[in-house]
C-alpha cells in the first residue's frame, strides 16, 4: 500500500474520473429519497465486506455487535453499532486497512485540525480525493459560478497574498477560467477590503469570521465592491444575522459548505433554500439525541457520519464533534437529505446555572444600533460569568457598555457578569484559522 501527500495528488488527477463523477451526481440528486437511501446501504455492505477482510479493529467490531457485512443493508443493523469516537481512532492500533481496491487509488494519510483538542489521522484514497472534487464542482453550478471571471480565496494556509492564472483544480481541469487570488486569513477587515476593492473579484471563498470582519469595515466606509456576485462560506457556523448583513452590505446571499478533513464535503447549501443537501451519494449522515435516537425534523443533534467510499479506513458511525438540525424535504426537488443548520461542536453549547445545555442567542442584530462593534466574541468562563471580546471603532461609554450588557443579558437568557475585554485589531482565530462566535469554558 503507497502513501503519498495530498499535494501530491495534484499530479495524478484524471480529469475523466472527476467529470464523470460530476455527471453522476448532476443525476443522483434527483433520485428520490427512497432510492438513495437503497443504493446507500448496498454499498454500506460492500465497504463492509471489504473492512471487515482488512482492517482488525472493524472486524472485532463487528463481531462485537452481532453483526455480518451482509446485515448493513438495513439502518436497523447499521444502529446497532456503537458510535465511533475521536478517542478510537487514537487508540486503535489496527483500524487502517492493510489493502485498498486498485481502482481506489493511493492512499494519503490526512490530519484533522484537532480543533476539539482530540487531533486524529485517518487514511484516505484518492477516489475519496475525486469525490471531494466532485462536490466543490457541484457547490460551483449551484452557485452559478462566472468561471471566467475573477475568484478570491481568503485561506488560513496562505501567509502573503499570491495571484494565479486560473482557478486551480477542480474548475481548471473541466473549464476554462480567470484569474484567481489567495489572500491569508490574517488580514484584517480593512485590509481584506482594500484588496478585493483593487481586485474586484466575481467570486469570494471565505471563512465566515474573515467575511464579518469585512462587512465590518465595509459598513465604515462611502465605497463599495459591487464585483461580487457570488460569496461561498467554510468551516465556521454561520449565523442568520450574518447572512442578514452580508445580504444587505454586498445584495447577495451567502453560499455555505460543510466539510471536514476526515469527510471531505458533507454538505452544501441548497441553491434555491438556506438548507444543506448532504452528499449521499458518499455519506450516510445521521443526527442523533442524547439517548443515540435518530433526531426527526426541527430537532437538534450530533452528528455522526459514515463514509461509504473510504476503504482505507472504516468511518463507520463516526462522532465528527459536530452538531446540527435536521431539515425538512427541499422545495428545490433533489432528493438528497438535508440539514436545516450547523451548529458547531459541543463547546459552543451555553451551559446555563440549572444545568441546561443550548444554542446561545447573543443579539448580534442590536450590536450596531448600541455601540460602534466591529468584531466580538462571547467566552463563557464560569457558570455564571461571560467575557464578551470585542474589536471596536472607538472606545465605549459607560452607557453603551451597560447598555450592551444588559442587551446581552436579555438575549442569553440570564444576567450573567459581564466582563469587557477590548482589542486593538481583529480577533484572533483558533490554531487552525477557524473563528467561533461562542465558547464555553466551563
């Protein structure tokens, strides 16, 4: 079995396989759930089969549970199995698969960010690769990308700003396309704007932190980037007052994906509602309750993800760390699965002085209209104390600061103690890029 590094898959891409990919998934979006679901679990037996012949730790898992490869082609048997936690990949010592299919390519072995303080390697293909590819083409269409026009690409990997010729792959490899530009995730908001005024990008890929932070600025100044006619969003949550402001500061609406290392894309935002379509044709997602029930339409709850296509490791009910809500069928026709939110990890959950475990409704709406906000951040350090971080114009007055307490106070849903912390520029990311709106410490 040869281990590469992704960079390296750059080289060894057939473009055949990622535009047939993309034409087989222009038609299993419109299958119906019921089908999806059939072809799922078909090929849950045969990933089954496969991991339980070579990888040890699966097949003991298996075993474990009562269950044969030939079981999974029925949820009911799939539930049986206990969820997979961070913890197991770290300590299995047998879970890698010691053969994949030649038609699976090379695997690469890829690190998670370790944003919940538990990092993990798992090994993936390069099929896994082209279905990744797949889906960024598929965010594209839906999205209507202007492939010959100008696309920026704020990253956190990115330490000076570099100007490129085409897209890259994947749109490069089945398009002709424009220019492009990657920007690091450190500028600042006034910085990120100067940049793209000069530039005037169609198309901007961004983390949802870096895109308020630009919004922040933008609202501070006369002039305005009406270049932009599409705005992609990953790896942070995004909340409906971004999308609110970022819909009247640029007249467009955000665009957002769900991916992980581990995964790939899991999900993309509809082109027609604010809902996520998960990938189906790769993975089974499921949201489940405190109890391990699966959570019905409008409820709230982990997620746990099985790769279909990934025969170099068994992802099979995986706990990404990751919570959200489950949707409704879409207005838009496809028949893939939805997620009507995503939430963010565990950590981003308020835990209130009864015990209590929620979403934290902040009030960011009202930040503007009380005091002159540019960025913020609400840390919970205690059961009963909340510091708030924030990047502002000028300094507050004991009005306004109390005034934003107790706006705070009211949105959270108890008078929390609130402690005031001011920072001179933008605030900082975690270790990987991301940036969170809420944390809890406790």
């Amino acid at each position: 079995m040869s281990i590469i590094s992704y960079g390296l898959y750059a080289l060894k891409i057939k473009t055949s396989i990622v535009s047939e990919l993309v034409k087989q998934q222009e038609q299993s979006q419109w299958f119906s759930r019921i089908n999806l679901r059939k072809l799922q679990y078909e090929q849950l037996r045969l990933l089954a089969e496969h991991c339980s012949r070579h990888s040890t730790w699966f097949s003991r898992r298996l075993m474990a549970a009562g269950i044969e490869p030939n079981d999974l082609v029925k949820p009911s048997s799939l539930a049986k199995l206990p969820v997979m936690e961070r913890s197991d990949i770290q300590l299995a010592q047998d879970l890698f698969c010691d053969m994949v299919p030649n038609t699976h390519g090379a695997v690469a072995s890829s690190a998670t960010s370790g944003s919940t303080g538990e990092p993990v390697v798992v090994n993936r293909t390069i099929l896994n690769h082209y279905c990744w590819l797949a889906a960024t083409m598929r965010s594209h269409y839906w999205c209507k990308s202007d492939f010959s026009k100008p696309l920026a690409v704020i990253r956190a990997n990115l330490f000076e700003v570099t100007n490129n010729k085409s897209w890259g792959s994947p749109v490069s490899l089945l398009h002709a396309s424009g220019v492009s530009m990657g920007i690091p995730i450190t500028k600042t908001g006034e910085e990120l704007f100067e940049i793209l005024f000069k530039f005037k990008p169609s198309s901007i890929l961004m983390f949802p932190g870096s895109l308020a932070s630009l919004i922040g600025y933008a609202n501070t100044t006369d002039r305005k980037i009406t270049s932009i006619e599409v705005i992609r969003t990953l790896g942070e949550t995004v909340t409906k007052e971004l999308r609110e402001l970022t819909q009247k500061t640029f007249g467009r609406p955000i665009q957002d994906s769900y991916s992980s290392q581990e995964f790939g894309c899991i999900a993309l935002q509809c082109p027609q509602s604010e809902q996520y379509h998960i990938m189906a044709e790769n993975l089974i997602v499921e949201v489940l309750d405190e109890k391990g029930r699966a959570c019905k339409s409008g409820q709230i709850g982990r997620i746990v993800i099985t790769d279909l296509l990934n025969y170099a490791t068994p992802l099979v009910r995986y706990a990404i760390g990751d919570y959200a809500e489950v949707g409704t069928s879409c207005e838009c026709g496809r028949g893939l699965p939805t997620l009507k939110r995503i939430l963010g990890r565990e950590r981003n959950l308020i835990l209130m002085p009864d015990g209590r475990r929620h979403w934290p409704l902040v009030g960011f709406d009202k930040f503007r209209a009380i005091a002159p906000v540019r960025q913020y951040q609400l840390i919970q350090k205690t059961l009963d104390v909340i510091e708030v971080r924030l990047f502002v114009e000028r300094g507050l007055t004991l009005g306004e600061e109390a005034e934003l307490a107790t706006h705070i106070k009211k949105s959270l849903g108890h008078d929390f103690t609130i402690e005031f912390n001011y920072f001179e520029d933008r605030l900082p990311a975690g270790a990987s890029g991301k940036f969170e709106e809420f944390l809890c410490l406790v």
